[in-house]
C-alpha cells in the first residue's frame, strides 16, 4: 500500500490572485457580522487590492464553525497583523471593536495566541511555552 498524500509532507504550491498576492478562498463577510463576537484566524495576508482600493489584509477567519474571509483596511488591524507576524505568531482568537466612527480594532484583552511557528502555545506562571516539548517561546 502507498502513502497517503496528507502524510508525506508534500506542500501544495500557494495560489496567487492577479497582483501576485496569496488567495484566500472562501465565502466573503462582513466586518459587521463579526464585530465583537469571537473569531480564530489562521492566515493573513497583505497587500491585497479590492475594488475600494489597494493595500488592504485579508484573513482567513473561524466564525460560528466556518471560515470565510474577511478582507480590512483598518490601521490599527494591519499593524496588530505585521505585530503578530513579525513575531511568527501563526494562529490566534480575538474580537474586533469598533473604536468610533468605523475604526475597528482588535480587542487585545479578548486576543490569544494560540500558535507560534504553527505549533500551539499555553501559558504557565506568566511565560509563553511550546506545548509539544514545553520550551519557552522567544518573541
């Protein structure tokens, strides 16, 4: 018997929209709908030209059992989303607010890593810790 494909590692090529930025697949919504109720976000990409305009994030978000993409403009969003990557944060939950007049945010009281590098993280007498080998994360 062989191998099954989902087991041997072979990473699938990322496919890229037009302007040469990684897709997102997935049904599109709202920042309305989500706006302060939980969602997980496992990918995020910058750079993405909408027909509002350029330079925009999108994210691939869990809400209520279903990803979507939910694509964001808001300053203070893309600047928490280079923060976690800079950081090789690679998975997180949070609440986006609205801060006045349609300037969203995160929530960083309601915002937790849950992955750095892809692998999952916890938190024990106030330090960050892998949960596979229990090494201290080093953002």
């Amino acid at each position: 018997m062989g191998v099954k494909y989902k087991n041997c590692g072979i990473k699938r090529t990322e496919r890229l929209d037009s302007n040469g930025v990684p897709f997102i697949d997935g049904k599109k919504i709202s920042m309305g709908v989500v706006l302060g109720k939980p969602v997980e976000c496992d990918k995020w990409v910058g750079g993405v030209k909408t027909s509002q305009g350029p330079g925009r994030y999108a994210l691939r978000i869990l809400f209520m059992g279903e990803w979507y993409k939910l694509i964001v403009n808001a300053v203070d969003i893309k600047t928490f989303l280079q923060d976690l990557e800079n950081s090789n944060v690679t998975r997180f939950k949070t609440v986006f607010i609205d801060r006045g007049s349609l300037h969203y945010a995160v929530d960083e009281t309601q915002t937790e890593i849950l992955e750095v590098g892809g692998r999952k993280v916890f938190e024990k007498d106030g330090k960050v810790l892998f949960e596979d080998n229990k090494e201290v994360v080093n953002f």
